[in-house]
C-alpha cells in the first residue's frame, strides 16, 4: 500500500465581460494513456499560503495577470478526490474562486 500524498490547489473561475470561462486544453503524459484534460487556471497551495494568495500567485505565473488576493473573494466551489500516478496515490482538495474581468486578462 502506497502513502497518501495530500495536495491542496486554488483555481480560479475567470470569467470575462460577455459570460465566457477561461479553459485551457492540457495534455497529461504522466499516465499510461496519454489524454488531454480541460484546467481552469490555478496550482498548488505553497506552505505558508492561503488558497487566495496561491490563486492571485497561479493567475500571475500562468497568464501574467495580477490581482490582489483580497480581490478574488471567498470560496464559491471546492472539489476533491484521489488519483494515481506513476504509482503514487494522491489526494486533493480545489478551492475555487471567481474572478470577472473585463476584456482579455493582462498583466
């Protein structure tokens, strides 16, 4: 039997001026059978982070947007589960927050 690998992560729902949701298509190649899933923009939860801080960090990092945590607002969604992965078992936990912004998001 494997340990349990704990793995909290902050996306955000960003939402634009007209109700359209930002997805990006990636491909996992880290299982057996490559796939391609859909992502909301977010990661991992550093230590020492809350998930707003780790959302407004992963908005930066991944599409050079900058918000102030504070900005983003409570939690409207969270989602977890388990999954496996080149043998290892995970278990995570999704804080989702909601971001509308207007036009395209920019730096």
């Amino acid at each position: 039997m494997h340990k349990m690998i704990s793995r909290s992560s902050a996306r955000v729902l960003l939402v634009d001026h007209v109700d359209r949701l930002l997805l990006y298509r990636g491909l996992l190649l880290q299982v057996e059978d490559p796939f391609y899933a859909w992502f909301t923009p977010g990661g991992a939860v550093d230590p020492g982070e809350t998930p707003q801080q780790a959302a407004a960090r992963e908005l930066r990092e991944e599409l050079g947007h900058v918000v102030a945590p504070e900005a983003l607002g409570p939690v409207v969604a969270t989602s977890s589960g388990t999954w496996s992965m080149r043998g290892e078992v995970f278990s995570g936990h999704d804080s989702y927050f909601m971001l509308r912004v207007h036009g395209r998001a920019s730096g």
